[in-house]
C-alpha cells in the first residue's frame, strides 16, 4: 500500500502540500498549528475531498438504514486490529519480505523511524494517500457489498457508507498521528495514553503498540508492552 510513497516528493516538486523547508512536527506546540500544518499537505486535499465527494454521493443515493448503522458499528469494532494488521505486516515488513521488495512496502516507514519528526515521511505522501482510499475503497465494496446482497439491499449504499467511514478513519490517523509527533499534549486521557504508546514504539521498541489511534490491536494480539519493560534489553 505504499507502492506510491516515492513516486511523488513534494518538497522537490514544489507541489501542493509540499513541507516548508525547516519545517517539522516536533516544531508544532499547539492543536491550531498541528491543523494548519496537516491543511498544507497534498494526503489532507485528497482525503478531504474524497471524504466531502463521498458524502455528497451518500446524501444523494438516500437516507441512511440498519444495514448503514450495522456497518458503522463494525467498522469501530475491527479498526483497531485493521490498523495492527497493516502497521504491523506492512509498514514493519522485513526488507526481504515479498510486500517490501515487490510493493516497496516499509521503505518510506523505516524513514519515519529513522527521523519521527520529519512531515514527508510522518505523513503520507498525496500519491500514497490517493492509493490507500483506493484501496479502501476497494476493501469496502468487497465487504458491504456480499453483506447487502444476504439481506436483499442494493449494495450501493452500504458500500459507499463504508467507503465514506474507512476515509473517515484514515483521516483521522494521519490527524492523531501527527500529534502524537508534535509537542502539543492530549486533553484526553485516552489520547495521551495512545501518544505515549506510540513514543514507546519509536523510541524504545518498534516491535510493541503498532495502534495510533486505538490500542485494541496491541492488547489482543500480543504487542503491548509497559513502558518499563520495553526499556529492558531484550
């Protein structure tokens, strides 16, 4: 899924986007400057339109039903694992794993962990991020779809709910992500408690609490460390 990562540098292009020389994450102090910050990148235009395009499209097919709100409710249910499962396998792929040699998935990741604060690899690049709301799309439709077809729905609907929710939750992890790098502290607990986790990961060991925006993931499958005990060799 990040096949594209390299196919674009917007600080070389100039392009829409593109991070202002000297700029950082870890300059960021306050959420207004995180928010100005995350506005200039070409991956926050793509998600947000795609976003506002998928929700008009939603609007235009119809009100929302149980199938909608089923969708809604499982899409929460298993986006904390999702997102275990491709931070973990994908971005944490070994180099001579087929994804990493044939997909280049994991060269742009191991770049962000060779330097956290460093926006064109924090964030995702406007080619990356077009091809993961593809992908999702895609991942949608083969979900939604088979699903409305067993109760008799047009399938439509449902998958483009899910399509607009699966955007919904990628946005939203480019957003806490780019926090968690930032000097700006959580008001919430939760949220300082996900931003600590994810600093564990970084800068103590990158093989525990591969969740950014939920944990769920780390404490079902095995990765969740205190922090003391990720401090120990080993």
């Amino acid at each position: 899924m990040e096949v594209s990562c390299d196919l674009v540098d917007d600080t070389a292009t100039g392009a829409p986007g593109a991070t202002r020389r000297g700029e950082r994450a870890d300059d960021v102090r306050t959420r207004s400057e995180a928010l100005r910050t995350l506005a200039r990148r070409g991956s926050a235009r793509v998600i947000a339109s795609c976003g506002l395009a998928l929700l008009a499209v939603r609007a235009a097919l119809g009100g929302a039903g149980v199938l909608d709100a089923v969708i809604v409710v499982a899409a929460l249910a298993v986006a904390g694992v999702g997102e275990w499962v491709v931070h973990r396998h994908l971005f944490h792929a070994p180099e001579q794993a087929w994804v990493a040699r044939r997909l280049g998935v994991g060269r742009e990741h191991r770049r962000h962990h060779a330097d956290p604060g460093a926006l064109d690899t924090l964030l995702l690049r406007t080619p990356a991020a077009a091809v993961f709301v593809a992908v999702l799309g895609v991942v949608a439709a083969g979900v939604a779809v088979p699903l409305a077809r067993v109760v008799g729905a047009p399938g439509a609907r449902p998958a483009t709910t899910a399509w607009l929710v699966a955007v919904l939750a990628l946005g939203h992890y480019e957003w806490v992500h780019l926090l968690a790098h930032t000097r700006y502290r959580f008001r919430s607990r939760r949220y300082r408690r996900l931003a600590r986790n994810h600093r564990v990961h970084h800068h103590r060991d990158d093989r525990s609490w591969f969740g950014v925006t939920s944990d769920v993931g780390d404490r079902l499958l095995g990765t969740r460390r205190a922090a003391a005990e990720a401090s120990r060799p080993g």
